[in-house]
C-alpha cells in the first residue's frame, strides 16, 4: 500500500501517519494465510484439520498431500472450479494439524465456504462437512 | 463376406494396463530405487535398500548438530511426495568447501557405454551461497576410475560437466538462479570478488527433476552428454572426450551426493535425492504416478 509511506515534514501529520501506519500493518490483497489476531470486519478466517490418511478402503497412510483449494459462494452447496478463491500449500505432505485461510476485503453479505485437499497426483478430496458461512455487516 | 475378428490377448490387454513400475517412460531400467527401505544412516554401514552402498564416511563436521552428525541418511524426511515409495535419501551439505556427509554408491553388474539417470534433488529452503557457488557435484560417476564424469552446479548461472578434469558448460541461464527462481524462491545479495554486490536466488525447497544422457566416444571426439531439468534440454555435447583407451569400455559406477563449495548457512543443510533410475534403452522422463486415490476430506471446518 504505497501509501502508507507517504512522508511528512509538519510534526502534526507525523502524529497522525504515524496513528495511519499502525492501521496499515498487515494489509495485503483479497488472502492470506492467517497469522492470528482478531479478524477484520470485512475478513472471514477460515481454519480447517488436514487429513493424514487416504480415502481408500484401508485408510493408508497420506505421504503425498500438496495443498488445500478454499471454495466461497455467496450460496450454499453447489461449489465449482470458479467459486475456488485459494490454492494453500499444504505444510507438509503428511497431512495432520490445523491449516488456516483469511478471505479478506469482503463486501457485506453471507458467504460460505468449503475446503478441499489434494495430494501430488492432482486427486481432490471431498468437500469438508458441515458447510461453514460468515456474514459480513 | 464375414468381417475378420481380431482376438487381443488378455496378457496383452493386461500389460497395457498394469503399469507394475511407476518408474518413468521407458522399459529399459538398468536400476531403480524410490528408497522404499528401512530407515538408514550411516553410521551404520552398508544400507539394505535396493543395492545401494555406503562410500565415504564424512560428516559435515564443521557445524553437526547431533543429528547431522549421523550423516548420510534413509528417512521419510527426503521423501519426493510426487514420487514412489515414502522415503528418500538426506545429504548434508555444510559450510564452505567440501563439508559434507557420505554418498550411496550404485554399482552396475557390467560397465555401460550408454546410459540414461533420472533423479529427483531438493535443496533446503533457504540454502544461500557466499561468497559464490563454485561448484556442486550432483552426481560423481566412477570416481577415482576413469573414466570420471561429474556433473555439477557451475557457478550460478551455468552447469558444468566435469570429464577428467576437463570442464564442458552450458550455456548462460541455465544454473541454479534460473531454476530456483521458476520455483519462487527470494534473492539475497553476496558481494563478489571485486566487492561488487551481485544478487542471487535461494533454494525453493522443491524437488526439481534432473537426468542426464552419457555416451562414450568412439574416438575421443564424438563422446554425447545431454542434461535436462525440469523437463527441458539445458546442455548438450556432442564432442565430449570422455578419457584414457582403458576408459573407453563404460562407467561401472555413480555416487549420489558430493561435494562441493561453497554454501553459507552456519548448519549443515539438507539436500534430498529420490525416485533414482538407470536407463540403457533412451530418456527416463518423470515418474508416471497411478495414484488416482484422493485424501480424505479436512475436517473440523470453522469461520471467525
């Protein structure tokens, strides 16, 4: 955001840059991968457990996950490769612990989500249950 | 008149199917290995995995921390997840010239005029270089016997074939910049030898794929090499002289992993190597991958 680094010379606008760049930390396009902190009023924090097994009949171990598609509609149910608003890489290939996602810069309304995750061969899993939706003010 | 029926055997209609090696292209594997073997260090000598032997017993001495010490290793760690089995094999590479852990050596049953090896390498991310990267030997076939060839990182921006002492290399954006930036990785900056600043790539941390094509010359002018990365042609030689008349009757051998000079990252650092195969029949490609079964769903869904 450039201009968060717009320079003042009258001690008064510093004051108030100063207050303004302190506002402007961390902001950064319509997602990011969430660091903690309360969420914005226009932001949806998503957070989700990866799976650490395949969906076959035996469950066999996951040793090849590569990341996780976020899917958003302002519906419920229905999702396809165009509702897909993020592709996370996966923190390693075994799966297991929570993953997050921020949506940011939302309009007001409701919006619901799903994620999926996908290993190296490009196989996706179903859509995590129970669909979760935010609204936004 | 009757329409003649053709009959396809069922062994026919089966092969075509069952792939039963998920190893690449081509049918003619001299040797192969996805490290599908029991966790291995060397401290432990010869490792049980797909002939694979112990040469060389360095550490990265300068800087082990207690695991490092170990040295060379089997582990899940190294495992390529685009690739076959769940393991693969942990060099280190340390600081400065030459510290580094062991290699596993492959020995062929008979010299080989003509081959084709296929391997998958990471660095770790975040491996830097400084003051520059003068070399680092990626494979080291038939060492201390001629013919030796080795090729290797040469500098940043070229790769180097080393026959013999005598050095081939590629052409200009072809080295380790270019392909650690298709991976997306960040620059640094190191100050070169005459004090200049020059900016450089880190490691991506991805396994990028390498393999190389060697033919003996028939003359000392005629000798091939051919390396790809990534799938695309990065050097070629047509002229390659590859040594002594006594060398002239093949290779007998490689190491994975080397040495090299020199990294700057006060550890020593991870470089992974998995899915290794050895053709004798033409180019080995990626590993052709028949999982077709996905993970099971995320679970614990939530929103704020």
């Amino acid at each position: 955001m450039s201009h968060c680094r717009q320079q003042f010379k009258n001690p008064f606008f510093i004051v108030i840059t100063l207050l303004w760049l302190s506002a402007c930390g961390g902001g950064n396009g319509n997602g990011t991968v969430n660091t903690g902190g309360s969420p914005a009023s226009d932001s949806a924090v998503l957070s989700w457990d990866g799976p650490t097994t395949n969906a076959d009949v035996t469950g066999t171990k996951l040793n090849d996950l590569a990341g996780y598609r976020v899917y958003m509609s302002t519906m419920p149910g229905g999702y396809t490769a165009s509702d897909m608003i993020a592709d996370v890489p996966a923190a390693n290939s075994y799966g297991g612990g929570t993953e997050s996602y921020t949506a940011t810069s939302l309009s007001p309304g409701t919006y619901y989500f799903v994620v999926t995750a996908y290993d190296a061969s490009g196989n996706e899993s179903g859509y995590t249950q129970p669909e979760v939706s935010k609204t936004i003010i | 008149m009757n329409k003649p029926v053709f009959v396809i055997p069922f062994f026919v209609v089966a092969l075509v199917l069952f792939n039963p090696n998920p190893t690449g292209a081509s049918s003619h594997l001299l040797w192969s290995t996805t490290y599908n073997c029991t966790d291995w260090d060397q401290s432990q000598g010869n490792p049980n995995c797909d002939t694979l032997a112990l040469h060389g017993g360095w550490t990265c001495n300068g800087t082990a921390t207690t695991n490092e010490a170990k040295g060379e290793r089997i582990t899940s760690a190294a495992n390529n997840p685009a690739g076959g089995g769940g393991k693969g094999q942990r060099h280190w590479e340390g600081d400065g010239v030459n510290d580094n852990s062991g290699s596993l050596k492959v020995n062929f049953a008979a010299k080989q005029s003509e081959i084709w090896i296929r391997w998958y390498m990471r660095y770790e991310q975040g491996f830097k270089w400084d003051p520059t990267l003068v070399y680092d030997k990626l494979l080291y076939i038939d060492v201390l016997m001629p013919p030796v060839v080795i090729p290797g990182w040469g500098g940043f921006d070229k790769l180097f074939l080393n026959v013999e002492g005598t050095p081939y290399w590629s052409n200009s954006g072809t080295g380790w910049d270019t392909i650690m930036a298709s991976g997306g990785a960040s620059q640094y900056q190191v100050i070169n030898g005459q004090g200049n600043p020059e900016t450089h790539y880190v490691s991506d941390g991805k396994f990028h794929l390498f393999e190389i094509h060697i033919k003996m010359d028939t003359d000392g002018t005629d000798g091939v090499f051919e390396w790809w990365i990534d799938g695309t042609l990065r050097q070629t030689e047509s002229n390659v002289n590859y040594g002594s008349s006594t060398g002239k009757t093949g290779w007998s051998h490689f190491l994975i992993g080397s040495n090299q000079r020199h990294p700057f990252n006060n550890r020593c650092m991870a470089v992974d190597y998995d899915d290794v195969a050895v053709s004798t029949g033409g180019y080995i490609g990626p590993v052709i991958n028949n999982d077709t079964t996905p993970p099971t769903s995320p679970a614990n869904p939530g929103v704020q």
